[in-house]
C-alpha cells in the first residue's frame, strides 16, 4: 500500500503503487514504462530514464505520525538522514548516508539550517537560502554532489554533468561539483538572459573541471539542448552523461525535508500548515507533494508562478501548453514546460506509464496536450495555482520591508503574493518558499524599494574575482563537439 495521508484534509482519490507487491528495498522505475527498474544509485548517476521519462519511486514510504512528532527533537541534518535513507537503502545505507548528509550542510550559515520567520500572524517565510550560492538549490545539491562522489568512487567511474540553468541552479551545481576528481561538469545558461549576479557565481569559479557555456538562446533552448544530448545514446555512453538539474530524482528528495522540518516547527503531526511555493521546474513544489504522500498532512498547497504561468493554466483549464517564455523579474522561474510535472501526471492518470508516454509524445509533436477530467479533478483537489505579474511581485517587495522590515527576493515575493490570494483558511497557518537571498537580484530590489539588499559576506568579493566562460550558438552539435573535446572521459 501507498502511504495515505494520515492527517489533514482527507484526498478522495488513492495512489496504485506501481506494483502491488511492496519491494524492500525500494526500487525505481520510469513515468514511460519503458526504461529498467533501479535501485537508488543507478537512479542518481542516469538522471533521466532511458525512455527519456524521469525515474519515481515504486512506492511512497510512509512516516507515521509518531516519527513525525519525534523531529521535534532533531537537527535538520538528523531529520534529513531519516527521510532520504528510505529512499536510499537499495544503495546506500542510513549509516553511509548520515556522514554525507551532515557534511553537506556543514557550511551552512544558520545553525538551523531552513530557518522560519515570521511574516504577520499566522505567516511565514522558510528561508532556504542558507547555503554557500544563496538559493534553495544548494539544499539538494550540496547533498546530490555528495552521493555522486560516493557512489562514482565506489564504482571506480569518471562522469560528465551536463546542466541547463534558468540562473540559480547552475551555481548551486558548479558548487557542488567543482574540485571532485570524478566529475567534468559543463553547465548550459541563457546569455544575456541571467543577472550578473548568478552569473559571477559560476563563472567566478575557475576549477579546471568545471566549465561555463552562455547559450545564444532561452533556458528553454538550454534545457532542449541538455535533453538532446540525453537522448542520443551513443554520446550518451561515451560521455557518461549525467544530469544534476531537478529531473533527478535526488534532487526532490533532499527537498521534501524542508517541508517536515517547517511543519513540524509549526506544530506537526496535529498543526500542518499549508505551503506556497515558487515554481519554475515543479521539483519545489513536488516535492512538497511528495512530503504529503508521506504521511504530512499539508491542507493547501499552492503552485505560484510569474507571468511563465503553464501549470496554472493547466489547473484552470486542462490543458498543458508550452507559451513562449517571458523574461521577468523573477528570472528562476522564467520557464514553460515544468519537467518535473511528467512526475505528477503519472499519478493523476492512474499511474498507467502508457498515458504518460502518449501525451509526452504528443507534447513533442504539437507542444500541448490535454489530462483527462479525472485527472484535472485530481489535480485541483492538489493544488492551486496563481500567476502573479511584475507589479504585484514589486509591491509585495515593497510592503514586505515596509510592513516587516524584512528584504525578500522577487522569488519569494511571487510565493507570497500567490500564497494570500489563494489561502482558503486564516485559521490555517501559511508557509511561503523564500527560494533566494535578496543579495542575488539586486536590480528588482532596487527597482522595489530604491534601496540596495543587504550583500552577505559570501558575495563580498563577487565582483572582483575573475570571470571564465565560453559562448556557443544555440546548435546542437557544436555544444556536443565543446563537451567530446573536454569531458576527460
Ligand atoms: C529554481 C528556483 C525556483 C523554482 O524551483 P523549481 O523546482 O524549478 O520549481 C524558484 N525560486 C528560485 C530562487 C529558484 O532558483
């Protein structure tokens, strides 16, 4: 049996596990049906499935309320080793995990790791933006960089990372691999399309197997790029290939802690609070859903998007259809296919992976499809959805540091923004996703409130240090010939 939802609002439809028979340990297989079933490290190091779909659990682990009301006594990395070792244990055992994961939020800069501060009554912020490249990324990355080294030592194998960023995830990424004997990492950013910010912190980072290439393109080329190099087998092997942004599943699962952690902060097992959540890739925002399946009973969880606004088209009206991607102020988020929704999809159609493949093929040939009735019933009884445009995310800015004297980034103002408009309840306690630092978009702060974010000691010297990067076209085989010459496999 799949985990139900032990406490909260009751979820009227169920979850088939994949296979009736519950695998101990657990295992992985493909949104597309199609790809082999693997344990946890296979899943790490392949990113995406052979059939190009993204790798799920074959069932969710459950976290009774019991060992949800003991967090209460835990460090966040205590919490994090007993979560993700569910997931790990085909592996990676929960003693192998524990050493890794406390390293990886050893540098963090708030002792408690995803600190809570309050907004107004009943309203809060999670900060995730402790980390050593300032957003919610190095949560799971710091972690993911870990596991790779682990498991590529243990194998005795060298790999390439191949990355497409919209802005954050690539410096989290660079961070988490740079120095590390096993890994070539070449990340992919729109040029011209990230601020200077994130910029520098990727290419200010001049480790030999690290390698920047600024796209003449969007993130949405970047990341078509990245799965065209995935989908070509041959390349493929011979680079040993291998994806860091949020199709990996690693990624979701480092994130789903920080949803428990603030829950139960708040008052969890018998207080949940509800989440808005900053969505781009929807890894954030599954995550969170993954956390639910679990066991956390979230009442709402609301999915907030800039004017890059696909899933909450799909919430209102069935349909998932690629729009041209819009620049913003909230660039992370500047996306239009949410990859990670192939995740959810496979749920919500039954968990049948032939629905999956149909439509994705189908999103291929004609760039939109349509979920059925049952599925958009059930993804509504999920979430809500809220697009918010650049005014509303600069007054939100705005008021936020009048009213709480608290500097948020246009991420995070996004969430906040949707999160009000969306809540169902006052009586509910809400958590809004502060995905970023101020200090990394300092021109809508600016724009906002006409005064500067406050630079934290980690950027001090950002605009002194060196820069390293090269420029391609948006040309497939030029990329590829970039990576063949330099992967060092
Ligand atoms: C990546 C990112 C997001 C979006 O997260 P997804 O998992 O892609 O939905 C939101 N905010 C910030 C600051 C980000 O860097």
């Amino acid at each position: 049996m799949a985990a139900r939802i032990a406490y909260g609002p009751a979820v009227p439809y169920f979850v088939r596990p994949l296979s009736n028979q519950r695998q101990i340990p657990l295992r992985y297989v493909s949104t597309r049906g199609r790809a082999p079933v693997l344990d946890f490290s296979d899943v790490l190091l392949v990113g995406l499935a052979e059939d190009g779909g993204l790798y799920v659990p074959e069932f969710w682990p459950n976290i009774s309320a019991q060992e949800i009301a003991s967090y209460a006594g835990k460090t966040y990395a205590q919490v994090a080793v007993d979560i993700m070792a569910r997931f790990t244990e085909s592996a990676i055992s929960r003693a192998e995990l524990a050493p890794i994961v406390e390293a990886a939020y050893a540098g963090f800069d708030h002792p408690a790791i995803a600190p809570l501060r309050q907004l107004d009554s009943g309203e809060w912020l999670l900060e995730l933006f402790h980390g050593p490249t300032l957003s919610f990324k190095d949560y799971a990355l710091q972690v993911v960089g870990r596991l790779f080294d682990h498991v590529l030592q243990r194998r005795k194998l060298h790999m390439t990372v191949v990355g497409a960023t919209s802005g954050d995830t690539g410096s989290a990424a660079i961070e988490a691999c740079r120095d590390r004997d096993a890994i070539t990492a070449f990340i992919l950013h729109p040029q011209g399309r990230i601020t200077e910010v994130q910029r520098r912190q990727m290419t200010t980072v001049t480790s030999p197997n690290v390698h920047n290439i600024a796209i003449q393109g969007t993130f949405d080329d970047c990341q078509a790029l990245v799965k065209q190099m995935f989908g070509d087998l041959a390349f493929r092997e011979r680079m040993r290939l291998t994806a860091v942004n949020s199709i990996n599943w690693a990624r979701v699962m480092a994130q789903v802690v920080y949803y428990f952690t603030a829950a139960v902060a708040l008052g969890a097992p018998s207080r949940v609070p509800s989440f808005s959540v900053p969505t781009g890739n929807f890894g954030d925002a599954f995550a969170g859903h993954v956390a639910r399946r679990m066991g956390l009973g979230i009442p709402q969880m609301t999915i907030a998007t800039n004017r890059n606004d696909i899933l909450v088209r799909l919430l209102e009206g069935g349909v998932y259809r690629k729009g041209p991607v819009m620049s913003s102020i909230s660039p992370s988020i500047d996306i239009q296919v949410s990859s990670n929704f192939e995740r959810l999809l496979l749920e919500i159609e039954g968990n049948d992976p032939n629905i999956v493949r149909d439509r994705m093929a189908q999103m291929d040939a004609t760039g939109e499809f349509r979920i059925s009735d049952t599925a958009l019933r059930r993804i509504r009884t999920q979430f809500d959805g809220c697009g918010v445009s650049e005014e509303e995310t600069l007054r939100c800015m705005a008021e936020v540091q009048r009213k709480s004297n608290i500097v948020i980034d246009p991420h995070t103002a996004v969430a906040v923004v949707a999160g009000r408009a969306k809540r169902k309840s006052k009586d509910v306690p809400i958590v809004h996703l502060s995905t970023a630092h101020a200090a990394k978009f300092p021109d809508a702060v600016r724009q906002a409130s006409g005064s500067d974010a406050p630079l934290p000691k980690r950027l001090a010297d950002l605009y002194q240090r060196k820069e390293r990067l090269d420029v391609l076209p948006n040309d497939l085989n030029k990329v590829k010939a970039y990576v063949e010459e330099r992967a060092g496999v």
